[in-house]
C-alpha cells in the first residue's frame, strides 16, 4: 500500500506501472493505494525505495469501513477482530497512528484505543521507545487501514544543504516533472526555483537534461545550486539569481523543452486581478522561451486566473490538471503545451 498527497493517485499509478509492468490498483482512501503487483517479490523489493511520487509503503495486513461518523469505539471494536500473526511472534510492540480528516479525536487516542484492543487480544507487551512491531493505524475519514510500515520517514527525505519554507514536497515536485510527459529533454528551467524541489526531480527523472533554473532572491539560487551540486546534479545545472522577467537574457531562448514551476501563491499578493496580469506575463514570456511542442506545468491555487490568462494568451493547449492536496491548500498543478506558431 502506498501513501501520496490526495490527488496524486494518478501519478502514483503510472509511476508503478512505469517501474512494474501490469499492476493492479484499488483506491482505499485519498491518498492510498493498494496495489498488487504481477512482478515477481524480489523485483518490486528492490523498486519500491526509488518510487518517487509515494511518501509512504506499507504492507497491508486489514482494512475496515466503520460507521459514518466513526467514533473511537468503533475503531477499537475494529481492530480487537483481527488476529495479527506479526504482533503474535513478537515480544513487544508500539501502534503508531495517522488521522486523515475531521473527527473529534486525536491520532494519539486512536493510537491508545487500536493498541488496547491488540494488548487484550494478542497479550503482547506496548514498548514505545524500541518497539519489536511497528503497527500503523491510518483513520482516513471512516476507511480504517491497518498495516505494517515499510517506510519510517516518508521516501527520499535525505538532507539537503538548502531548505526553504515554502519549499515543495518533493513528491509534488516528481509529479509537476511527471505531468510535462517528457522524453529526453535537453533543457528543463524553473525560474522560481527557491531551493530547487522541481529541478532536483527533473534531474532524477531526465538524466541527459540541462536543469535551467533562477530566483530573484540570490540566497535561493545559491542554495538551489548548492543542493543541485550536493545531488551530483552540478555539471548540468545553469542557476543564478534573476527576476522572472530577465529570463529571455540568460535561458536558451526558443529551445526549453519544459518549464516547470511554482510561482508564488496563496494569502501574499491578494486579489484575482493581480494574478490574471501576473500569469499573463508569465505566459508571454514562456511562449518566447519553449520550444513548440514544449510543456509548462505549474502549480497554481487560482486556477481561474490563470485559465482566464490563458484563453487571453492564446497560443498554448491543455494537456492535464489534477488538483493536489497539500496540508491546509488544494492547488492544482497544470499542464499546458505551447503550440506551433501559425
Ligand atoms: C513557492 S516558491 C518556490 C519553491 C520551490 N519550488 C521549492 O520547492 O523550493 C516561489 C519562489 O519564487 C520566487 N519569486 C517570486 N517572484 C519572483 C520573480 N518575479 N522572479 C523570480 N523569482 C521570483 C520567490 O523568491 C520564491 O523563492
């Protein structure tokens, strides 16, 4: 079972299949996927650590829909059915929990009530701090998934030499990369780069690419390089501070096979009509940089402004648009492609 943003279960499933061959998927909840691979086991052990678009694996051991609304009750009543052979075998165990949704509990009483209910009918030992078992709970809405982690901290979450506060996660960035629908680029620019969330997956995903990216705040672009170096991404990587507008002066003009970004967005700038004016600069400005057949993705949280900036703009054709859900914001991530003038 794989854990992703609510939204990104498309990207989750071409990413599979991609890395796979033939999978079978079944939604569980937003955000989760069972699937059941045809790939003998050693072959997907050995693929699931360089899946990109998951946060989290899992292996399932349950999965129960409990009433509407669930209670805490129900979530005991749940878990006190299932016979774990895992939790039997072992000396000791912890239940780590997640909550996805409203309800009127905390994931920590979720975590106390599944853990009651496995001590009363396994009698195995709770140990917190060097538990034998690790046993997840995720209450998503009313759809209860029991499992056992495979993953601890979500994938790829390695130190990087530059963070930034408004830095993407970086499996938002694979599927902003995975949405242009690339094959062998040569030039892929991210002129609102911040710590270079997007052009480290384009780096990983595109091998042969030249990673154009700037800022117009220097620490950025520098910490944008420095992280670019530290992924061994340094010899293809073009970075410098710059404001968006400058871009024609420095990126091969004509040639980017991809543009893919997050500008700024949210509470900062305010009204719609700023961002109308904004995206349709930077629509104009792209239609100069891609090359026809070139791709822009980007992730926006006023998407009418921006479908509005396109229709004014003209010259480019929608490709895909899937809304992600990021914490406290539902952005969408667009994907547009630049036609052939004439
Ligand atoms: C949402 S952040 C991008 C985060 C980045 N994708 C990451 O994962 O780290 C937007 C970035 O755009 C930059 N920016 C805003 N306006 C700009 C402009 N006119 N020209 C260049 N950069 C700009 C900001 O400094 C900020 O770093």
């Amino acid at each position: 079972m794989f854990t992703t943003n609510p939204g990104l279960e498309p990207v989750v499933a071409e990413e599979l299949v991609a890395t796979l061959g033939p999978v079978t998927i079944t939604p569980a909840a937003p955000g989760y996927l069972l699937a059941r691979a045809e790939a003998p086991e050693p072959v997907v052990t050995a693929a699931w650590p360089r899946l990109r678009s998951v946060q989290h694996v899992l292996s399932p051991l349950a999965r129960r829909t409990l009433p509407d609304p669930p209670s805490l009750a129900d979530v005991r009543a749940a878990v006190a059915e299932l016979e774990l052979p895992a939790l039997r075998a072992a000396r000791s165990f912890r239940v780590e929990a997640v909550r996805v949704g409203q309800h009127p509990f905390t994931r920590v009483e979720v975590a106390q009530k599944a853990g009651g209910a496995l001590v009363a009918r396994h009698g195995t030992r709770v140990d917190l701090s060097a538990p034998e078992v690790t046993v997840r709970v995720d209450l998503a809405g009313r759809e209860l998934l029991v499992s056992l982690p495979l993953t601890h901290a979500p994938l790829h979450t390695a130190e990087r030499p530059f963070r930034q506060r408004v830095g993407l996660k970086r499996n938002v960035a694979f599927a902003a990369v995975h949405l242009a629908g690339l094959t062998a680029p040569a030039h892929i620019a991210d002129p609102f780069c911040g710590s270079g969330t997007i052009l480290l997956e384009a780096g990983y995903a595109h091998p042969n690419a030249q990673l154009w990216g700037s800022d117009w705040v220097a620490r950025a672009a520098q910490g944008t390089l420095q992280n670019l170096e530290h992924d061994g991404f340094g010899a293809r990587a073009h970075v410098q501070p710059l404001d968006v507008r400058a871009i024609r002066d420095v990126y091969p003009v004509g040639r980017v096979d991809a543009v893919i970004c997050n500008p700024p967005f949210g509470v900062q700038v305010g009204r719609k009509i700023k961002f109308f004016g904004f995206y349709r600069g930077v629509l104009e400005l792209m239609k100069e940089v891609l090359r026809p057949g070139g791709r822009l993705v980007l992730l926006t949280d006023r998407k009418q402004a921006f479908d509005d900036a396109l229709r004014h703009v003209g010259g480019f054709r929608r490709l895909r648009a899937l809304r992600v859900e990021t914490g406290e914001l539902a952005p969408w991530l667009v994907a547009v492609e630049r036609l052939s003038p004439g």
